[in-house]
C-alpha cells in the first residue's frame, strides 16, 4: 500500500467534506498539495501526479487530479443517485490486497463508488 497515495486521498475526502474550509489548502490553480512536502503542488506526470520539490511520484489512474475533475466524478456519481435522498461521504477505503481507493459513498442506499 502507498502511504501517500493514502494521504493524497485523505487530503482530498477532507477538501470535499468540509469544500469551504479545507479547500484553500489546495493550490491557487486546483492542484493538490504534496502530501509528503505539503509545500508544492502535484503536477501531472506520466504515471499519476508528481511534486517538483521532494520527487515524489503518486501512481494514480488520473493525470489530471484537480477539485475540478474531482468535483466532476463526484457529479457524476451523484446523478446516478439522483432518485435517492442528497448526501454522501467521500472517503479512503482500503480493500483486499492493500489496494487504496478514493471512494464515495451514498448516504442513502449506501452504495459505495470507487472515484480512483
């Protein structure tokens, strides 16, 4: 399991739980900071998303990981939840084999989606 894709995607379950308060601690253009740094931002690389400061390199299956793309996966979920009531969570979900996934998960039917 990676630590810090684990962070990354805490980071990220924390922006989109409280979106007023936590977001500004993203940088100035969307991009997610650093979780092993928390300096720089993550900038796409060919692999996931990696930080010009301390080299780090998160394999994730975006090459685009900002709120925006991620607040778009989330519509996405949502309106396939459109006949349940509003809300959800989204959270880090750790499944078989140490995999770690960004998930989100509906408050109503309780229907969990795998969003990375």
């Amino acid at each position: 399991m990676s630590v810090w894709r684990k962070r990354l995607f805490e980071q990220i379950g924390d922006v989109f739980q409280e979106p007023q308060v936590k977001r500004t601690r993203t940088a100035h253009d969307g991009y997610f900071l650093c979780p092993k740094c928390d300096t720089h931002q993550l900038i796409p690389c060919q692999n996931g998303v990696h930080c010009s400061s301390c080299k780090l390199t998160i394999e994730v299956e975006c090459r685009d990981l900002t709120i925006d793309f991620i607040q778009h996966m989330l519509d996405m979920v949502r309106s396939d939840h459109s006949t349940c009531k509003p809300g959800g969570r989204v959270a880090v979900t750790t499944m078989a084999g140490d995999m770690v996934f960004l998930t989100w998960t509906c408050s109503d039917c309780q229907q969990l989606e795998i969003l990375l």
